[in-house]
C-alpha cells in the first residue's frame, strides 16, 4: 500500500507543477486581449457607430 502512496503523491506533485504554466498562458492570454481590445476598440466603435447610422438611415 505504501508504493501506491508514494505514487500518488508523486502524480499530484506533478500536477501542481503545471499549475504555474497554465496561469501565465492565462494572464498572457488576458492581457493580449486588453492590449488589443485597448488599440482596436476605438476603430471598432467607429465601424459599428457608422454601421448604425447606415441602418437608421433608410
């Protein structure tokens, strides 16, 4: 029973290792979303608002 425990512990150990890498991609991920929200976000609005105005116009 003992070689299972050391196993186990051993398989969850290596899990927690992961843990770090997977939060980093997470925060990159985030943060080139920000970045990109913050320099296409304007030029978007502009479409959409120009878009509406089309619509509307009819």
């Amino acid at each position: 029973m003992n070689g299972h425990r050391k196993r186990f512990d051993s398989a969850i150990r290596d899990e927690r290792g992961d843990v770090p890498g997977w939060v980093l991609i997470t925060l990159m991920t985030a943060g080139l979303v920000i970045i990109i929200w913050g320099l296409a976000g304007p030029a978007l609005s502009a479409v959409f608002e120009q878009a509406i105005q089309r619509v509307t116009g009819f």
